[in-house]
C-alpha cells in the first residue's frame, strides 16, 4: 500500500478531443519512439516479425461505432493512456512504493527499480492504461513525458510530451488542469470535457472532449435554391438581366 | 508505505546531434528531426520550420526507425539462380551487377530501344529518371500514376491548370465548408489532418463523401455514404441545383473560365464544337461592351457569357449557353438521381444549399489590391469560403476523369478556385495543359528518344501511335484505347509485354513497385506471366531487373537484383521540375541526404543509374572524353542544368547567399547549404500575388522571377475541354488520323468536352454481383512498406473484410466468420467483421496488408500472411467478356486510370479455412526472418 500526496501542486494532463481525432496512430508511435530511448527500460517487442507479434506501448487508440437512433452509424476514435489520475488505485495499490504519484505535478510514475513486476497496478487500474514490459518484467505507463516537459535541452516549445507535439490534427493538448484560467482548463470548460468513467470515483486528471453532434438534418435553406426561371430560355432571360447588374 | 518520491532526471541528453532530412514513409515529404546517438537513428520527430508538416508527423514518419533497421533490407546486389518467382539468388559485386545489366541493355540501345521497358513505380525523382529513359531512348517510361490517381491529375491539369494535393490546397486559414470526396485517410497525410484540426479548432463545417466512415470521414460534422462510383451523378445533381437557383459566380466565369467563348454549332462542319479562333489562335467572345467579337486575352473587354455570333452561316454559342442545356436538364435535379446515388433528394437539395449559403452569403474580402492579365484593377481580393479536395476514391473508376472534371466544374462555377477561402495552387502550378509537354515516341537504335515521355495530348495528331497507326508504347498509353493518358499505365505493362502485344520486349526493368502482389491487377495470373515460359524453356519476358530496398514480393520475379537503400541513407531532391512540396504561400523543395551510412553493399538507385548510365555511355552521363559525368546523384543533383540557370533544385544557385530566387548557375555548395537550412529551401509569395494567381500580373510576373516560366503565361479555366471535342470528331470521320471501328462508339459517349457521368457498374456485371468492394489505405501503413515495420504491423497486422449492417444480417455474420468473396474473375476466403458506419451495399477492407509467405522478411506464419488478403485476386485487367468478341480494358477509357474500385462482387458465408485463400506457396527470403524479440536503447 502505497500512499498518494494530499495535494500536488499542479495537476498536469491531457485534453484529447474526441471531435478532431481521426485516429491515425501518430501519437501512439511517437510516443513508443521517444519512450523506447528515454525514461526506463526501452518498450520491447515480441515475435516482431512473426506470427504474434506484441510490444508495450503507453498510448493506444481504440476505435468504437455508435450507431444512434435516428442517423447513420458513427465511428469515434478514442486514444487512450494514464489519465494521471487524482486518487490513483495503481499507487496504492503498490505494495513496494514503486507507483507514485508526483506532488510537484501530479504525474504518476513507475520507480522502474523498485518494480517487482507483481501487476496488481494494472489489475486496480480501471482504464487498462499499464503494460507489463514483456522483456524488462516491469510496469510501463504513460510519464506525461516528465523527460520533455522540463527539459533544458530541449527547445522551449518541445517541451511537451511526444504524443502532443506529433499530433496532427491538434486533438491534444497538454496543461495544467488545476488552473482554472489554464489554456486546457478553459477548453475544458468551453467544450464540455469529461471524465473518463467517473462512476470509478479515479478523478482523472486528463479530460476527453466530446464529438461535436453530427448529421444535422437541416432543411431551412429550401429558399436559396428557389429557381431565378424556368427552362433554358428562362435562364437566358435571367442570365441577362444578371449580367446588367454585375 | 511512506512516500518517498525518488528523484527523476527530468532534463536528459535527448541526443548527440540532430539531422535534418526529408521522410520517404509515405509520398508526403514531411520535414524530419532524426536525432542520433553514437553514430545512429534514435529517434524521429517532425521537423517545426518545415512547410509541408510544421513539426508534427505521423505514425508512419515516427516509425521510421524501423524501417531503417529492418530484416528485410536487401543487403547486395543479388543473381536469380533458382527458377523465377522461387526467391533463389546469389549475392553477387556491384562491377558484376553492373556488367551484367550493362550486357544486356547495351544491345538492346543499338538495335531497339522500346525493348526496354523501364518503369519507376513510386519514384519521387522522376524528372532524373525519365531523362535517363530518354537518354536511353525508349518509349516505354513511366511511374506509377495511371494505377494512382491520374484521373485527379489530368482532370485537374485539363480543366483548371492544377489539381488536388501536389498541385494545390483548401485555404484552410479562410475557408468555412469543406467537403471531401472519396478520401478516407491518406493523400496528402499529414496537411490533410493540419487542416482538418484548424477547420475544428474555429467551427467550420466538414461534409465527407465517401461509402465508409472511418478517418477523416469519421471526424466529418456530416457524412454522405454515397453509392461508390456514383460521385459524378451527385456532382452534376449539385451543378444542376446550383445553376437553376441561379447561385454562381457569373462574374468569376465570364472572366476567367472559357464559358463565354464561342463554340461553332454547324452539324456537319469539320469544327463542330470546337472554338471560334483569330487567325493566331486566339479563342474569341463577345465583348458586351460593344456586341463584337474579340479574341479572349483582350484588354478592358467584358466577355459576355450568353454571346451568340453568326458569320458566313455558322451559329457560335458560348460554352455556358451549352452548359445550360447540358445541367439545366431535368436529369440531372436532385430527385431523378437520388435512387442511384444513394442520397435523399432532400439532402442533395441541402448540400446544394448549403454551398450557396457559404459561397455566396459569407463572402469574405481580403483587402489586397490586385490585377488581372486584361488590366482589370479589383480593389480587394473576393473570397468565397467553399472548399473541396479529393483523390483515389473518386477517380479510380472508369468514370473518374469525367467525375473529376465535374468537381472542378463545380468548384468554378461558385467562383472558388484561387479565391481566398476555396481552392488554391501551389507552386509551380497554375500551368495549363498546353504549358507541359506532349508526349514523345520517335525512336532511333542508338539515339535518345526524340522528348519527354509523357504529356498531355491536345487531339489526335499527339497520340503516341506508329507509322502504322499501332500503340508506339509497351503499355499503349497515348492510344485510342485511352488517348489522355498523362502519367502512362504502369499496370499494363505486364500482361502487355506477357502477350507481345504491341511488341515483344527483351527487358523489363522495375523500381519500387510491387508488380508481383498488391500493385497489379489480378495478382496470380501476373505471377504466371512473369513466370511463363516459351516453347523453348526461355521465359516469355526475356528479362527482369527490379530495384528495391527491401525484400519485397517481386524481388523473386527478378533475374538481377540492384539493392536501394532506405530512406536516410540516400540522396534525392523533391524538385520544382518534379513532384514539389510547395505550398499555396509559397515555393519550396528540398533534399534527403544520408544521415547514416548503409551497413550493407546497396546503392541509391539514382546513383547507380548514374554509373550505368555511363557504362551504356548514354548522353548526358558521360563526358566528351567517355568518362562519366556524374558521380552519383547528389552530383546530378548539384550540376546538371535542365534549362540554362534552372536546375534539379531551386535554392543557393550561383552566389545567392539568402536562398536566391530560383534561378542561376550551379552551386557546389548548394546541398550544404540545404542542409543548413534544415533539408529544405522556401520562397514565399508576395502578398499581391497570393491569389488568383493564373491571372494575377503580379503573380505570373513572380513566377518567372522564380523560374516556373520563361515569360508571363495567364489562362482561362478549361469548362469546355476542347481537345476532348477533336477526339469526339475524330470518332465522327473527321481528320486524317482515325480510331478503329470498334472505339469510335466509346469514344463519341466518353470524350464528351463538358463533364458527363457514366454507370461503370454494368460492364463489371452488377446485375449477377451487386455488392461493390473497395479497399482504403490505412493512416499508419503505406502501401506494402509497412509490413515489415515491426511497430506498424502492431498496429495492422491483418485486414478484415468490414460488412454493413443490412449484408451481416443478410448473411448471418457472426464475429469470427470467413466469407467467399466472388467476382466475375475469381474468388477469395477471408476473415469478416461488421461494420455499422458503411454504405449498405459496400464491403471493404485495408489495402496492401496481404503478404506472400516469405517476403518482407517475416516468419511465414505471420497474420498478414495468414489472415491477411488482397482483392487484387478479384480484379482482372480486362473487363468481363460482353459476347462482342472483343475485350475491354477495366480503366479509365480517356485516362487509361485503373478502376480497382468498379469491382463488384458476391459475399456468402463458409467454413473458416485454415487460412484466406487463395494461399501461394512460400518465395525462398534472400534475406532471411527478422529476431524474435526487439528491446532496444541507443547508447547516447
């Protein structure tokens, strides 16, 4: 049993939205690309050229169809990895301290040498968001890249995590949603971003905005296409007339 | 348990140094960061300053690195010494390579040049490779666009001097409804989602036309899953609501659109439907200013849309008086098309609404001064907010041309295209049909072809025909059978070469196309053809030489390997004479160059066409003394000058210090100086000349600046393609050069000069086989180059077949179930899964997961291999047989475009197989499988 921090001081995250994500995968391979070389073991893969082949990746995007009432069917892509959460099961779950969670940020991270590879975090995690490294025998999740986000070697607009920078419609963004006048707050807030299953009472730190409604039947524009005459002569009598004015 | 929060090394070495280069994942061009670590790749971001991606990057790009490390990397040059198809080889020297195809090809040159067919597939130096063809001289050259999407190019360069993704953009910044047609993920890749995210972040309004909902369709705020290959119909039905609402920019076509130029109407007369000329040439209108004639280009004239003239007994009409009897017609509204398109009346009428509302109602006006090629000054920059793009989806069908030519249509008729908010070229298009060349055929033993290859026919007298009147090109390009065929047929070369029809050939040689498996038509019977041999024992094509990196499936069809290398390992400019990567704002090309060294015995095939190039002494590559004039290709790249001051790359010529403006002598330091740059040289647009660019002064002055022109050269948009009209009258008895009996028919229907739309759906028998299959590529896999990505193939390992709703129930689907899936030419078992968001008479899967056991370097029991399939089995090059005696090509009959799409099929349910049939079995891997576990970290 691990304990988490009574506050942290910031409360990092992402802010995905679900209307602009056409769920192409760059964001799950930049991420499996940056992670693979930077914080802990690199992100192994099995039988990668033969018959099963499975790897670790932090990020993943799921595709799922929702098929409304009225109108077609619709398919929503949805990337998913740690929602950083406020009460995280996983850290407390921890039986060695390996899970925590950062005061500073609140990003929750694996101490990959104090990991005995056990997966209770990923049993607690109602979101499936850990991957037990197949070759390493460790937890491996989502860091919210705490290797970029600070990093002085970077340029200051890379620091950002790999999957933000890579993202090529702009679906993700990544700030601090304990500040309510934050870039990512505010959004949140214009967009109606929600909680990843808030029933499991996890509080997640990163946010999913909504589909915009799609379909619309609209049918108020009948007017615009009142015909200007009837018949190609007719036409030639308003096309003369049109031309008069231009 | 206490907390103890362990220090984090929150600012690590990220790498030892950053190299700039040019992605080749897909055919996008992104800029990208490679970072290295003790002398190798690490690593793989977009590059921020780059024009084409601004820093972001996809799935593939970042996966890039193990395409890099890959198993199936060819690793020499390599001799079949197994019979053909059975991947059996040894590896063999460069000198011996070289010698070998040198052997072969030099008597070829002396004695009959078109016996080589030499075909690039999906090259991105083809202005280098097509000059070594016609050093060479053979007629038989091309890449891969007539299996792609020739139909968008050549519609697009016919009707409006431009076309979608290469050759121009929506304006994303401005416009406020976009809508797509036919593209589902890919093409181009990464600007596509860019732009889609900037519509989404301000509220504009996406309409996504496609049969399946998946990808950017997904993120549509409206989707329209039309009948497949029904996208002209609804067009014209939109051009139809639109006309008779009167809701067209009547302005923007009589100025800048051949709508009111003067078509002589005399049946009988040997120029029926073509324009009324000057005696230079000029095409005329009436000026309403004076009720006279005048040529088009004149000064201060208004040309008058509903201009009729009569001279010496002949009535002339404007093209837009022909358009309204065309469009205006009944056939064409919304309720007489709707059944067979798929969409409601209704919701027709309301796109076609919609449209008008945006166009019309929320103009917008930039204020720029500009003016145009007549000398007419506007104070500000007219914008109507309407945006379109579109690619394979629509035109490769054997209707997309014409569908494609509606499009355009339907774009300039709201006055969008060059306006702010709508469509925009990129640089070095505009350029009109007439600016690119014609095709070329003359050939001589020992001389190089008498011009380019490919081109763009303006009637008859251009087809690429013999003395005799027969196809002068392998692949009949330039033809009757499909006169417009701008980019070649690559697809037929094969099964042409295979039946000697036109000619034998001794030679066929290949780069970077996967012939033999998921770029050919009826994949197995092209296996045989390749494999077939004579009464004699000797194979039926002489010769392969094929050029890869990798060790794909066609590489067993070969007799003589010459091993490329990867994409970091290599030279190669993305060229203004070429396939550019510029943008609406700007020009721009750029480089790859080798960050890394190859660890294997590979060559760049550029630089190894500069050697043998030499070896065959062809002008060009040798000097006057017989010596070889270009080291390699970063040496052609530097030095060679296409015309005087304009060469391969546009950036750094002669002393330009700040990038220069096109122009000048070359540069031995212009790859250094494109690599200080980040890989990639850019010159923007002056803000004058940003729009309306075929007519704008300002910009035709800018771009002979920078070298697109040699002097200003502004046109009208081709509503009326009157070269189409020359062809309709060729097939009517007019002129010296005539079709045979049997196409006049096809060539009076198709070749009509204003947009039509016809039902491919009959010729591929709908009747017996009413379900359409198509496939789409996915975002993160390209083509067959994925597969061997051990992280991509994570992601798109296997490709179901996805089944509507009303087909599952139909069928009694459930998950887990194999389905035989019947054409008019074969069948194939495969895998199924359901799909809700798809047109209900559609099927479909991802394109090119299908693997042959023992390519690409996986184990033979890998997914793709299979569970993996192809509907290339189920499409054959021909058309079924209609009981005329004759055989009809499944293509484009203008273009000659390969219609994969037409492909219409039967479903029923059976017992799983052991694996998707039909299963070949195993090619021997000249290189081997790949390890069983990757767990890698650079040092840094």
């Amino acid at each position: 049993m691990t304990l988490l921090p009574e506050t942290t001081e910031k409360k990092l995250g992402l802010v995905i939205d679900l209307d602009t994500c056409v769920g192409c995968h760059a964001c799950v391979v930049s991420c499996k690309g940056w992670n693979t070389e930077n914080y802990g073991a690199p992100l192994s893969d099995q039988d990668p050229y033969g018959g099963a082949p499975s790897g670790t990746f932090l990020n993943r995007v799921h595709s799922f169809e929702v098929t409304p009432k009225e109108g077609a069917a619709q398919l929503v892509h949805f990337p998913k990895s740690c929602l950083h959460c406020e009460d995280a099961p996983c850290v407390t779950v921890c039986p060695t301290g390996a899970s925590y969670k950062r005061v500073e940020d609140g990003i929750v991270l694996v101490n990959e040498s104090d990991c005995i590879g056990c997966g209770l975090c990923a049993w607690a995690c109602p979101y499936g968001a850990r991957e037990m490294d197949q070759a390493e025998g460790v937890m491996k999740k989502c860091t919210l890249c705490v290797d970029r986000i600070y990093n002085e070697n970077l340029p200051e607009e890379d620091r950002q995590p790999a999957c933000v920078r890579t993202c090529p419609s702009g679906a993700r963004h990544f700030g601090d949603l304990g500040d309510p006048e934050s870039e990512v707050s505010l959004l949140v807030a214009e967009r109606g971003g929600m909680d990843l299953m808030p029933e499991q009472g996890t509080k997640p730190v990163n946010k999913y905005l909504p589909p915009r409604p799609r379909d619309a039947a609209i049918d108020i524009l009948a007017p615009l296409l009142e015909p200007v005459a009837t018949g190609p002569k007719g036409f030639l009598g308003w096309l003369d007339k049109a031309l008069e004015k231009i | 348990m206490a907390r103890v929060q362990p220090n984090v090394d929150t600012s690590p070495k990220v790498s030892d140094e950053v190299r700039q280069t040019t992605c080749y994942m897909c055919a996008c061009r992104c800029g990208i960061n490679v970072h290295m670590k003790d002398g190798k790749v690490a690593y793989i971001e977009g590059n921020k300053d780059h024009p084409v991606n601004q820093g972001v990057l996809c799935a593939k790009g970042s996966a890039g690195i193990m395409q890099v490390n890959a198993p199936s990397r060819l690793r020499a040059p390599m001799k079949r010494v197994g019979p053909r198809g059975s991947g059996e080889f040894e590896e063999i020297s460069w000198d011996e390579a070289l010698s070998l195809a040198t052997d072969w090809l030099a008597p070829v040159r002396a004695e009959a040049p078109q016996k080589l067919a030499f075909f690039t597939g999906r090259d991105q130096s083809q202005s280098f490779t097509s000059y070594w063809a016609q050093a060479f001289g053979t007629p038989n050259y091309a890449a891969h666009g007539g299996f792609c999407s020739v139909n968008m190019a050549a519609a697009g360069i016919y009707t409006m001097g431009g076309a979608f993704w290469e050759f121009g953009q929506p304006d994303w910044d401005h416009t406020k409804l976009f809508m797509l047609f036919g593209v589902a993920e890919d093409h181009d890749s990464n600007p596509i989602k860019m732009g889609l995210g900037k519509l989404k972040a301000r509220g504009a309004k996406v309409i996504g036309v496609n049969p399946i909902r998946s990808g950017y369709n997904a993120i549509a705020d409206d989707w329209v899953g039309i009948t497949p290959g029904t996208d002209g119909l609804f067009i014209l039905a939109l051009i139809h609501e639109l006309m008779t609402a009167g809701k067209i920019d009547l302005d923007y076509l009589a100025h800048y659109t051949n709508a009111p130029v003067l078509v002589n109407e005399e049946d009988g007369s040997p120029e029926k439907g073509l324009f009324l000329r000057t005696t230079d040439g000029a095409p005329m209108v009436i000026d309403r200013n004076t009720g006279k004639p005048m040529p088009y280009d004149c000064e201060g004239i208004e040309p008058d849309l509903s201009g009729t003239l009569r001279i010496a007994g002949t009535t002339h009409r404007s093209v837009f008086q022909l358009m309204i009897d065309e469009y205006l017609d009944p056939r064409h509204a919304a309720e007489n098309v709707a059944r067979k398109v798929g969409i409601p009346a209704t919701r027709i009428r309301a796109i076609a609404a919609e449209l008008a509302r945006v166009a019309f109602e929320e103009e917008i006006e930039l204020p720029t001064p500009w003016t145009d090629f007549r000398g007419r000054t506007q104070q500000t920059m007219k914008g109507r907010p309407v945006s379109f793009h579109a690619m394979r989806g629509i035109s490769a069908h054997a209707n997309g041309f014409q569908t494609c030519r509606a499009l355009h249509m339907l774009q300039i008729l709201l006055g969008s295209v060059e306006a702010p908010g709508g469509f925009r070229f990129k640089p070095p298009y505009p350029k009109p049909a007439e600016a690119h060349p014609k095709p070329h055929c003359g050939v001589k033993p020992g001389q190089p072809l008498d011009g380019p290859h490919l081109g763009f026919v303006h009637g008859p007298d251009d087809l690429a025909l013999d003395a005799d009147g027969n196809p002068a090109r392998i692949d009949k390009a330039f033809t009757w059978e499909n006169p417009m065929s701008a980019h070649g047929l690559m697809h037929m070369v094969i099964s042409n070469a295979h039946a000697g029809d036109p000619y034998k050939i001794d030679t066929l040689f290949m780069y970077m196309a996967n012939m033999s498996w998921n770029s050919s038509m009826n994949t197995g019977g092209v296996m045989e053809m390749l494999t077939d041999q004579d009464e004699n024992g000797d194979y039926v094509i002489p010769r392969i030489i094929y050029s890869d990196a990798y060790s794909s499936e066609m590489v067993a069809f070969a007799d003589l390997i010459l091993p490329d290398t990867t994409y970091l390992e290599r030279h190669d400019c993305i060229s203004l004479l070429d396939r550019p990567i510029c943008e609406a704002d700007a020009a721009a090309d750029a480089i790859r160059w080798p960050v890394i060294e190859p660890d294997r015995n590979v060559k760049g095939f550029q630089s190894m066409l500069c050697e043998l190039g030499a070896r065959l002494d062809l002008p060009g590559f040798v000097n006057d003394d017989g010596s070889q004039k270009y080291a390699d290709y970063a040496d052609y790249i530097t030095n060679h000058q296409r015309r005087p001051g304009i060469g391969p790359l546009a950036g750094w010529r002669g002393e330009a210090e700040d990038g220069g403006t096109g122009r000048g002598a070359p540069n031995p330091e212009q790859l250094d100086r494109y690599i200080e740059n980040g890989g990639f040289w850019i010159k923007h647009i002056p803000e004058a000349a940003k729009y309306y660019k075929p007519w704008s002064n300002a910009y035709q002055d800018w771009a002979v600046e920078t070298g697109i022109y040699d002097k200003p050269a502004p046109y009208l948009f081709q509503l009326y393609v009157e070269p189409m009209r020359k062809f309709q009258l060729a097939a009517e008895g007019v002129g010296e050069r005539q079709p045979p009996d049997h196409l006049r028919g096809r060539l009076m229907r198709t070749m009509s000069p204003l947009p039509i739309w016809y039902d491919a759906a009959p010729d591929n028998l709908s009747a017996s086989y009413p379900i359409t299959a198509l496939t789409q590529r996915p975002m993160a896999m390209y083509h067959s180059w994925g597969s061997q990505n051990a992280w991509l193939r994570q992601i798109h390992g296997h490709n179901p077949l996805y089944v509507p709703t009303k087909l599952w129930e139909e069928h009694k689907f459930t998950d887990g179930d194999w389905a035989r899936v019947t054409s008019p030419h074969g069948e194939i078992t495969v895998p199924v899964a359901h799909m809700a968001a798809l047109n209900e008479n559609t099927i479909w899967t991802w394109n090119a997961i299908g693997k042959r056991k023992g390519a690409w370097a996986l184990d033979k029991d890998a997914p793709e291999a299979t569970k993996g399939f192809l509907l290339n089995h189920l499409i054959h090059e021909l058309l079924p047989a209609k009981g005329d005696g004759l055989r009809w090509s499944n293509s484009d009959p203008i273009t000659g475009q390969a219609a994969w799409f037409d492909l219409k099929v039967r479903l029923e349910k059976v017992r799983a197989p052991a694996e998707s049939q039909p299963a070949y079995p195993p090619q021997a891997s000249p290189v081997g499988t790949g390890p069983g576990e990757l767990k890698v970290k650079s040092k840094a």
